[in-house]
C-alpha cells in the first residue's frame, strides 16, 4: 500500500547570512560561508532542500587560558601560546569557520595584533568575542571592527545590557554581530528587534539563544531553538535569524568533562567521557536547527562534522 | 460587567504605607473612588498579616463599610484573616478569594463561606500548579471545585470559578487556553457558574506603556466568550470604553467597531482577521499585533509592537 508522507509548506524562511569576504568583496578570506536559508525543519529533505550545510566553528584564545581542561591543552599543545599557530591547527583539525575569545587581559593594542595575526594565519571567516565584560567588549571590540574593517566578521556577544556598541561599530565596518539571550524565545526575538532597530540589516544578525549542555538543561534549550525555528517558518521576521550555540563552552564546564579523578569508575575512560558529551551535545543542537556549533577538541569536531555529512545526505 | 475594584493592593507602595500608617482617609477615598468609577465590588488585598490579622482585617473592613454599601471582597491566604473579616462585615455579601483545589484551602475556606453566607472565589488550580489545556482546567471545576460545594451545601450562585489568567510574556501558551476555560466552563455545569478573572495578570511583566492595550484587547476576547465578572482596574477609563462598546454594541467609532468585532468573532470561535482591521490606523495595527500575541500567534517581545 502505497503510503502519502504528509508535508508541510511554510510560509516563512530562514534568513541567509554570509560570513568572511573575500578578496573580491572587499576583505582577504580565502572563502566565505553562508548559513540559513532553509524553508522547513532542519533535515525534511523531502519537505524541501537544505540550501546551507550547518557548520562549525573552533574556539581559540588570545591567551592561553588557564582553566580549560588538561584534555584539551594537552591535543592543542603549544599552539595555544599562540593565536596565530592555534588558527593554523584549527584549521587543519577540520573548522569551517573560527572564533577569537579576547580575554580581559588584553588592550586594544593586543585584541588588534591578535585578530590581525589570525587572519593573517587562516583564510577562515572569523568570529570574534570580547572577554564578557560590557566595559571591556566594547573598549576591545571598536578598535578590532575598525583594524578588520570589510572582513565581515561577526563581532560578539551582543546580549540586551550592551549591544548598541557592538552593532554600531560593525554597522560602521561592514561586520555581523553575534546576539545573545538566555534561554528564552521571548528574549531571543526581544534582541532582534532591539539590533533591527538601530538600523543593522537581517543579513548581518546571528543569533544566539543560548544552550546548555547534555545533562545540564540541553532538552530545554533544544526546545527553545525549535520553537524559534517554527515561529520563523510560520512568518515571525524578528525569528528568523541563523541560530549559533557554544556546546563546545558548555560541554567542557561539566563535571563529567572536566573531572578525570574522584568520579565513579563506571563512568569509564575520561577523554572518551570528556569528547562524547562535546559530541552529543553538539549533534543534539544541530538536529534542533543551530546553523553554527562551536567546539573545542578536534576530534568532537571531526565526529560532528561526520554527523553532519550523514544529515545532509539526501 | 461586575467589576471588583482591585486598588486596594499590598503590592502599590501607596497602600502599604497608608496601612502603615492606619490611614482611614486613604483607604475610605480609595474605596469610594473605585465605586464611584463603577466598581460592583471593592478587593481588598492586603497580604496574608500573620502577626497583625486580628486587628488588621476588623480595621480593614470597618474603615471601608464606613464610606461603602457594596461587597467586600477578601483577598488572603490566611484563613483566621479572613473569618475575622467577615465576623465583622455588616453591609454587603461578602466575596471570599480564594480557595483553589489544592486539599487543604478547599478543606477550609468554602466551610467559611458557607458559615458566613459569603460567596467564594475558586481557582482551577491543583497543588500540582496550573493546568495549560482549558480541558484539565475545566475539568478541576467540575471534578474537585462544584463537587466540593455541593457536598458542604454551598449554593451554587455563592460559587464564583477563576480560571487563572496568565501573563503574555513566559506563559504565552496559556492566553488562548484561558479563553477557551472561559467558553467552556459555562457550559460544564446546569446552573452555569458564575466567572470571574484576574484580567490584569495577563500583562504582569509587560512593560508599563503596553499593559493596558493588552489587558483591553483580551477582555474584549473574554467578553466575547460570556465574561460577565473580573477583578480589575475600574479607574482605566479607555477599558471602560471597551466594556461599553461591546456591551451595548455600540460601533460608533472606529475603534468601537475594532473592538466588537473580536468579540464577536472570539464568540463564534473564530480567530480575528487583518481584514477587520484598518492596518494603517496606528492604533487598531497595535491593537491587531496584540490580538496575534495573545492568540500565541506570533511570539511575544517587550517591542513587539515595533515588529
């Protein structure tokens, strides 16, 4: 018996943005990426084409931090004393696209030197963090924006205390910005509409909704991310923005990642345990519709990528 | 519309100080006020007072019979608070808010309403929280609220059902439901129960500027299911206008005309359309947006009119 699979056609679609121009477009990336676009649910390929691939960014520092997990100084190695080597490997382990974390340590003289030494190390459209501080964002982010000007980074983290800063100098500079809610869809669409209104175009906004990690309220973000993406197929414009999330972030903070000593031995082997939950709970955001996932470890990177491969296959 | 006047509040820093300070001019102004405005009934409000009930609730009640002939509404957690109220109201029947379905407060308080003679408030509310589906709303009315009462020998004219109006900003999902509770409830019971709502709950956490174009277009939703009763602000006079409009189906004006006809199409459940509404009419697109809101439509912001 022949059965009919019954599909949905949606008004509304996903806004599509490019990351990172080239020289052709005014900046010197050896490639550009571009997210969004889609008019279903993530994966329905019978529903319609996936026009963007999802894809995924790798963490990097401008100083070697200091309370990242052994794990992960130890596959990163000596390039994490150096932003520039550190771009090189990430590049290498398979990244997309990269993220500069500027720490509070720096000063604008140094943020500068740093971006510029990673974009002369990889052609890989950036993003780039201040170290979270709003004060510090802001002093940090303005001289990068100006020094990166036609780069079309994305500048971040836009959250509602401190964001008209951040958008004003990428507006002025031709980048995108990052914006980010706690886990909320009220919030999330909140910001957008706070961002559009200073002016700064659908295509240049990213955002952000925030997760959380497997066993840490990961469900609850999974649910917020599909509820964004179904108000912005029914036709919300101010939800229609690509999604980006930091498993990578929240995944290396828990107690079964970062811990190798003192947990139950059934827990089993520790960098095993350590990769499987950055894996799981990237794959997790990506079948929720996240179109950037940021990691750390190389091989979470290679493992989700793969996923990735297998989810986009028609 | 029976409006219970919902200004005398422990939440405005203007009663509690006037508390504070056992102001009877205030509180005999604001009772009278509130009448003057329309008000059926006046809620009184003042927090459970567990050190100072005993004296408390008398002074209430006797500072307000002092200016007022209409029924007080009790508005407390603290049961002793209550009954000391109510031994000492003279005037009107008294309304008690509120009993819920949780098993201790249904044990008690409609017993004090039946001893009393007064008229209670029952929340569709179970000790587990509030239910999303209008079914399992209307449901606790018919399988825990009305049943308690009929066996105590309440009558049922005394019993007054509040099915919980939530806030459009986090509790999005329940604003149609709680319209839907309100539809049905009247049909859940021969005699149908009386209905009443805390109308202004559906904006808590709303930004000032937007709350009461949100509390008016959901009445205007409400009425148009058959709400007859609500606790609310009786001095918001572009409310009044809409409790005027629809229930004498007055459409004068333009916005009268707006404000009827989601009534009328909520009564014949029907969603309201873009086409009756003139979108280049800054008020009636603000007013159509919130209809989309509260219908959980479109996704709920502090700007959502700037989308």
């Amino acid at each position: 018996m022949p059965i009919e699979i019954p599909k949905d056609k949606w008004p509304g679609k996903i806004q599509s943005v490019t990351i990172g121009a080239a020289a052709a477009e005014g900046g010197t990336r050896t490639k550009s990426i571009t997210i969004g676009g889609q008019t279903c649910m993530p994966y329905l390929h019978y529903e319609a084409p996936m026009p963007n691939r999802p894809v995924i960014a790798i963490e990097i520092k401008s100083r070697k931090p200091d309370d990242w997990s052994s794990l992960l100084a130890e596959v990163w190695g000596d390039a994490m004393n150096d932003p520039a080597q550190w771009a090189k490997k990430a590049e290498e382990a398979g990244a997309d696209l990269l993220v500069l974390a500027l720490t509070l340590a720096d000063s604008p003289e140094d943020a500068v030197k740093a971006v510029k030494a990673v974009l002369g190390a990889s052609g890989l459209p950036l993003v780039v963090w201040g170290p979270g501080q709003a004060e510090k964002d802001n002093e940090l982010l303005v001289p990068v924006a100006e020094a990166a000007k036609g780069e079309k980074l994305v500048l971040g983290i836009c959250e509602d205390k401190n964001y008209r800063t951040i958008v004003a100098t990428a507006m002025a500079n031709g980048h995108l910005v990052q914006a980010r809610t706690p886990m909320d869809v009220n919030l999330s669409k909140q910001l957008n509409i706070l961002i559009s209104d200073m002016g700064m175009p659908h295509d240049r906004i990213i955002m952000d909704p925030t997760t959380g990690a497997l066993g840490y309220g990961i469900e609850y973000g999974y649910s917020v991310m599909e509820r964004l993406r179904l108000a912005a197929l029914q036709g919300d414009t101010m939800t229609q923005q690509p999604m980006m999330v930091t498993p990578g972030f929240e995944a290396w903070k828990t107690k079964e990642s970062k811990v190798g000593e003192g947990v139950p031995e059934s827990w089993g082997d520790w960098k095993a345990r350590a990769i499987n939950w950055e894996t799981l709970t990237a794959i997790a955001l990506v079948e929720s519709g996240a179109d950037i996932v940021v990691l750390r470890h190389p091989e979470s990177v290679k493992r989700v990528s793969e996923a990735i491969g297998e989810l986009i296959s028609v | 519309m029976f409006i219970i006047g919902e200004n005398i509040h422990i939440i405005s820093e203007k009663v509690k100080e006037a508390l504070t300070n056992r102001d009877r001019e205030f509180f005999m102004d604001l009772a009278v006020r509130q009448v003057e405005a329309g008000a059926k009934a006046v809620d009184i409000n003042l927090g459970p007072r567990k050190k100072d009930w005993a004296e408390v609730f008398p002074w209430i009640v006797e500072t307000v019979e002092t200016v007022v002939d209409v029924p007080l509404s009790i508005d407390t957690t603290n049961v002793d608070g209550m009954e000391a109220a109510l031994k000492t109201i003279k005037k009107a029947q008294p309304i008690l808010n509120s009993t819920s379905a949780e098993p201790e407060r249904l044990e008690k308080v409609p017993l004090l309403a039946k001893k009393y003679g007064a008229k209670v408030i029952a929340l569709t509310m179970r000790s587990e929280g509030i239910p999303v589906e209008a079914d399992a709303r209307v449901n606790i009315a018919v399988e825990s609220l009305i049943p308690r009462m009929m066996e105590i020998d309440l009558p049922m004219e005394n019993l007054i059902i509040d099915p919980l109006v939530l806030t459009v900003s986090g509790c999005q999902q329940y604003c149609p439901h709680l319209i839907e509770t309100v539809r049905t409830l009247q049909y859940a019971w021969d005699p149908a129960p009386n209905i009443s709502v805390g109308l202004s709950n559906v904006s808590n956490a709303v930004p000032n500027d937007n709350r009461p174009l949100i509390n008016r277009v959901y009445l205007a939703m409400l009425m148009g299911v058959g709400l007859q009763m609500m606790i609310a602000n009786p001095f918001d006079e572009k409310q009044n206008d809409v409790i005027r409009w629809i229930e004498t189906k007055d459409t004068g004006n333009p916005l009268a005309r707006v404000y009827n006809k989601i009534a009328e199409r909520t009564a014949n459940s029907e969603e309201p359309q873009m086409e009756d509404f003139d979108l280049t009419d800054a008020e009636q697109s603000a007013i159509w947006k919130t209809t989309q809101i509260l219908l959980n439509k479109v996704i709920y912001a502090d700007s959502y009119l700037m989308n």
